[in-house]
C-alpha cells in the first residue's frame, strides 16, 4: 500500500475552509503559514479535495518545472468553467492548451506591444482629461473604466462608440462576479435561482453581442490591416494570409474564440485596474517614491514606473495563488502525495517572505531598479509553461497608465485602503480614493 506524505492544516470542516478560502485568504492564509510553516494543507469544497499550499521558492520552482501532462493547470481553475468556458486557455490542458496558447501568443509579443501602445496612451489622456484639480478621485472605479476601453478596443477592437455604450454596462455586470455566482459549476441548479440566474441570463446577452461581433469581423475586408486582438485570430488558417499551414494552425471556431475572448477580459481588466489602484495608492502615501515617480514620468523613466507597479503588486497581490493538479501520484519537494492533489504556490506567501524580500511590507519600487529579485519569488504572472500570455501587456498598459496620470496630477491618499477579496481578486475595499492637485 503507497504511503502518502501530506502536510499537516487547520482541522476545520471543508465547507468551513472553503468559505474562508473563498472570502478571505488575506486573512487566513499567513496565519496557517506561521502556524504549519512553508508547506500546509486545505481541504475545500466541491469534494472535498485537497490543497497542498507552498511557499518555499525552491518548492515554487519544482512546481513550475514539472510536467505540464502531470501538473495540470486547467483542472485546479475549473470553478472559472461557467464564465470563461471550456475552452478558455485558463481551464484546458495538453494539446488543447498548447494550440489555443500558441494562436493567442502573437498578439502578445514585442511588436504587438508596440502597435497597441498608442491606442493606451489615448483611452488613458481621454480618462484623465475629465479629472479636475481637487478632485477626489475613486481610484479602482476610473481604472477600472481604463482598462475597461482598453480590453473592448485593443482586444475586441470596437471602437464604435455606439458599441462600446451597449457592451460597457454589460460587459461591467459580467466582471462584477462575487465568489458565490462560481458556485453554479458545483452545483448547476443554482443557475435556475436569484442572483444567479440574472447574472448568467446577463452573460448570455454578452455572449450574443460578441458572437455577432465575431461574425461581423469574419466578413470585414480590412481584416488584414487591424491589430486588435480578435482580428489576429481570425486571420489565422486564413490562405489569403499564408497561416494555414500544420494541424496547430486550425483556426478558431465561433465557440472557442468567445472562450479565449471572455478569458482575457476577465484576467485582464480589473487585475490591471486593481494593480493600478494599489500603484497609485502607494505613492500617495509615500512623499519620497512618489517625487521619484513624477520625476520618472515627467522624462520618460519608464523603468522606474514599471518597478513601482511590480512593487505594488509584490505587495499587494492582485490573484494570490496558482494551481496545479495532479494527474498521477508524484513526489513534490520530497513528498509523495496522491493523484487528484492540488498542489498551490502561494503568491501571497512568496511576495512577503523576509528571506526574499527585505521589510517586506514596505513599499520599496528600488527592489526592481537596484537589487536583484530571485526567481521564483516575484510571481505575479505565475511560472513555467503557464506563465500569464498577457504579462507584457499588463505591465505596458500599466506604466503607460501611471505616465498619463503623474505628468498631470499628484496624488494623495489620507490613510491606508483595506485589502478586500472580491471574486478572485484582490482590491482595496474603499475604491483607493486620492485627492488630485494638478501640476
């Protein structure tokens, strides 16, 4: 008989886990972790099943170098499956997940992030023209609209203003998700009840509205020249483009392009707007840092931008774990555990582990400019294979956001915003607000 070696947790029931798991891991998390050390273990609902929760770098770095066949990444985000969809790149393993990451993966390199810039630069002058001097601004709600426009344009490529009028009320229901709207996966019959019932009955009309959009753009004659993401996709097999070449090369269908569409509205909006709020709260708390930022925008010193929002999102970070489910019994920092593990680097644990980051709890953007962060330690965008596709482009429109927004104003924040779990997310529960002094 195998002998398993599962680390020792909190001796609660699973529904009870599950609750805390759900509406406060800021809370409970780092208390098991000075409790059980490095390594713990949660059991949670639907199941039960098991969580083993890791912290150690070393740990993080044998997770992120297993075999992907092994260590499966879409059975540990199945709770997504009934807003993102089954073929979302977020939910699939195997050769689903290679071929959907290798069409999605040129939208999302270097030059890409070149043709986009622009377009970010002008939502974000276009948001920050209707601020006024004194102003006390609702920080996640105007980030929020950001990056809103952002994703619609640059990845939908509607640019419509009649359209973007329809799908903006629509598209903020669909990601104003509350952590108990996933537990219609686990239990379907609540998609028949209130609350639920209207929030999937409002997916369903954004569904309508991007299949329509997806058809429309099938039959546009200008596909060639668009940059935005949808566009890109939907030029792949095409032979007038030269991209129909190999079995990895099968374009979307209709279904499996509303999936990767959906996926990259929800992992890309609010956790950009969130990481942006946490920025800009941080630096309106912190005179010195937030000189430096001006200086920064005011000549061009992307780099100390990017370090102050890295360093915010080390700080407060925005998804707080990854998973990986086990496919077979394996062997993971020297302990045998069973198939059907799920084995979770703790983001939050490893961004406030001393050993890494010194005083850990200060906000220090030099951590990203002078010193030298160890792998595996900052993991905002998880690791291996499965590294987040959209990194680059979260970082870029977030320096190019704090640019806009430091060239023109200051920013104060009185006191110190209280972290909130909302869905999967974590965001300042009073919005950030900062009052406005224009320069």
């Amino acid at each position: 008989m195998t002998e398993y070696d599962i680390p020792a947790g909190p001796k609660i029931s699973p529904g009870r886990m599950t609750w805390k798991f759900l509406r406060d891991r800021a809370g409970t998390i780092p208390a098991y972790h000075q409790e059980f050390g490095d390594t713990f273990t949660l059991r949670i609902l639907p199941g039960p099943r098991t969580l083993v929760v890791f912290s150690d770098p070393a740990d993080i770095k044998e997770i992120f170098a297993a075999d992907p066949s092994q260590f499966h990444a879409g059975k540990g985000n199945e709770i997504l499956k009934p807003v993102m969809g089954k073929h979302s790149v977020l939910l699939t393993d195997d050769m689903e997940h290679q071929r959907a990451r290798k069409l999605l993966m040129p939208a999302f390199t270097g030059p890409s992030m070149r043709a986009y810039q622009p377009l970010v630069e002008a939502i974000a002058k276009v948001e920050v023209d209707s601020w006024h001097d004194g102003d006390t601004l609702v920080t996640l709600d105007r980030m929020n609209a950001i990056t809103l426009d952002v994703i619609l344009q640059v990845v939908f490529g509607v640019t419509d203003e009649s359209r973007l009028a329809v799908l903006r009320p629509k598209v903020n229901r669909m990601v104003n998700i509350d952590a108990k709207m996933l537990l219609a996966w686990s239990y379907p019959r609540l998609f028949k009840l209130p609350p639920w019932r209207g929030y999937f009955k409002n997916q369903q009309a954004v569904d309508e509205l991007l299949y329509a959009e997806i058809a429309e753009r099938r039959e546009a004659h200008d596909l060639e020249g668009r940059d935005d993401v949808l566009s890109r996709l939907l030029r792949v097999g095409d032979p007038s483009t030269g991209s129909g070449s190999g079995d990895e090369e099968i374009p979307l269908s209709d279904v499996e392009m509303r999936d990767q569409l959906v996926t990259l509205l929800l992992a890309g909006h609010e956790t950009t707007a969130s990481a942006l709020s946490w920025t800009l709260h941080e630096l309106g708390r912190n005179p010195e840092i937030h000189a430096r930022a001006l200086a920064a925008a005011d000549t061009g010193d992307d780099a100390y931008l990017e370090a102050c929002l890295k360093e915010s999102m080390r700080l407060h970070p925005i998804i707080d774990f990854v998973a990986r489910t086990l496919q077979s019994d394996q062997v993971v920092a020297g302990r045998r555990l069973p198939r059907g593990t799920t084995v979770t680097p703790s983001i939050m644990l490893s961004h406030s582990r001393e050993a890494s980051f010194a005083d850990s709890h200060l906000f220090k953007p030099e951590r990203f400019t002078v010193d030298k962060v160890a792998p595996n330690t900052w993991i905002p965008f998880g690791g291996g294979v499965r590294r987040c596709i959209g990194a680059a482009f979260s970082l870029m429109e977030g320096t190019v956001v704090l640019r806009e927004v430091l060239q023109r104003y200051e920013v104060t924040a009185d006191e110190a915003s209280p972290n909130k779990l909302r869905n999967i997310t974590n965001v300042p529960s009073d919005k950030a607000p900062l009052r406005l002094t224009s320069r």
